[in-house]
C-alpha cells in the first residue's frame, strides 16, 4: 500500500488553494499541498478557528524576510491578530504542534507583522531552508532561527500521518478533483440508497403476489385435475360448464401482474 505522505505523485501533495478566493492576505496566490491543508484545518478545529494566511507555499515571489522558507510545501505564515483571546497565540502555537507543525511566534519587531511561521514536520517537499527550521526545533528545541525556543513544548514532536488523519474529512471539505464537497456526496448518496430501498421493496412486493398467484394456480389445477378424473362416463352439459369455468379462472391467474408496466425495459 502507497504511504501518501511519501508518494511525491499522491493525493497528499496535490496542490491547492486557500484564503479567499485563492488569496492570502496580501492578494498573492494562496496555495498549500493537500497535506497542509488537512493539518491546518485540524488544528482549526481544535481551538475552533480559521486560520488566516498572511503567506503560503510554492511561493515565486516570498516576502523578502521569510528567505527560501516559502518556496517550496508544507509552510504558512499565519495571522495573529484574530486568533479567539481565549486561545491566544500560545494556545494556536501547542494546536499546530500537536497536529505536526513545528511552529513558531513571529513578533514585531523584528518582523514586519506579528505572526505564526508554521512548518509542516515530515512535508517531502520543504525547501531545504524549512527543512533546517524543523531539523532545529526536533533535535535542539530552537526556533528555527538558531534561538531558543519559548512556545509550548510538545514531545514527543507528532508526525502527522495523511493515510488516516487526512481522511478524517469534514462536511464542509471539497473531494479531491472535483468542486463538490464530503455533504454533497454524502447527500447524493443517501438519496440513491434510497431509491434502491424503494426499488427493493417494491419488488419483495411483487415477488410477494406472484408466489401468492402461484398458489392460487396450483390450487386450480389440482382442483380441475380432480374434477377430470372424477367425471363420469356420460357426462351432462352442466357438468362440462363448471369444468370450464375452473378453466377459464385458472387461466385468468397467469395474467401480467397489473403492476409490470409491459415494457420490458
């Protein structure tokens, strides 16, 4: 089985947009790996908040203090300033960690604007540059810009893993490779679950009247195979009579049942 986390070619490193309309916050395209997104969300849902990007991944054109960090997957700078006061920045900070992220607070000064660089732990394709911020904050405990680090210490360092935690999708969420989110389809399958319920009963509904014709007809036929073998030699014309009427009733059984349309298709 292909471990999605490593398969350069996989779902987890599909690219996608973020922000509004694809925009970070700054206008600039918004775009993170699948990966990225199901970690950034995950963490949002333990403190119950969207998180706002300031600067995304695959970034051409990154701001000029964030070095290389930025071009390649797997890093966001998030915004501060909107986390719920009952969080905090200290409280987003342990929620990033805890789903993966070696993440760190970023003040003003010195940077141009107070923030959270975010850096996906296990991301294959991180620049080498947010590679060594990772490799710093796993092994030594640093803040990736060779200081110590003061956020909240989680250890050991999670790896988050897409093969399970990826999938733990939301209603909200879209499918990969359509514009169609997990409701829609869970909408859409409900609705044919219940047409092929519909579909089921009505024919347990007619299986249920043919075996019931069947035995009428089983009856008639063993009732007109009686009354033959009982005639007697020289029988009357009323006695031929009711021998047909039981005919023609038998017959009447094997009819088409009045609910099959007759159209055969």
């Amino acid at each position: 089985m292909t471990d999605l986390d490593n398969d350069p070619h996989g779902e987890a490193y599909e690219r996608v947009k973020m922000g509004v309309n694809g925009l970070d916050s700054s206008g600039r395209p918004c775009v993170v790996n699948r990966r990225t997104q199901a970690m950034l969300e995950q963490a949002g849902r333990k403190i119950g908040h969207t998180f706002d990007i300031l600067q995304a991944s695959y970034m051409k054109n990154p701001a000029q203090e964030s070095d290389h960090t930025h071009d390649g997957g797997g890093v966001v700078d998030l915004r501060t300033e909107d986390i719920p006061s009952g969080v905090g920045t200290r409280g987003a900070l342990r929620a990033l960690r805890e789903v993966g992220f070696a993440a760190f607070h970023r003040t003003n000064p010195p940077f141009s604007q107070d923030h959270i660089h975010a850096v996906a732990v296990g991301d294959i394709q991180l620049d080498p540059t947010a590679k060594a911020q990772v490799d710093q904050y796993v092994n030594d405990f640093l803040d990736g810009l060779g200081h110590q680090d003061t956020g909240p210490r989680v250890r050991p360092v999670p790896v988050f893993d897409y093969d399970t935690q990826g999938m733990d999708m939301q209603l909200t969420d879209t499918l990969p490779g359509t514009d169609k989110t997990v409701g829609d389809a869970l909408i859409a399958a409900i609705k044919a679950e219940r047409v092929v319920d519909n579909l089921n009963q009505r024919e347990a509904k007619r299986a249920k009247r043919l075996m019931e014709r069947q035995r009428q007809l089983s009856q008639r036929v063993a009732a007109v195979s009686r009354a033959i073998d009982d005639l007697p030699d020289g029988v009357t014309k009323q006695e031929v009579r009711s021998l047909l009427a039981d005919i023609d009733a038998t017959v009447q059984l094997v009819v088409q049942d009045p609910d099959d349309d007759g159209g055969g298709g």
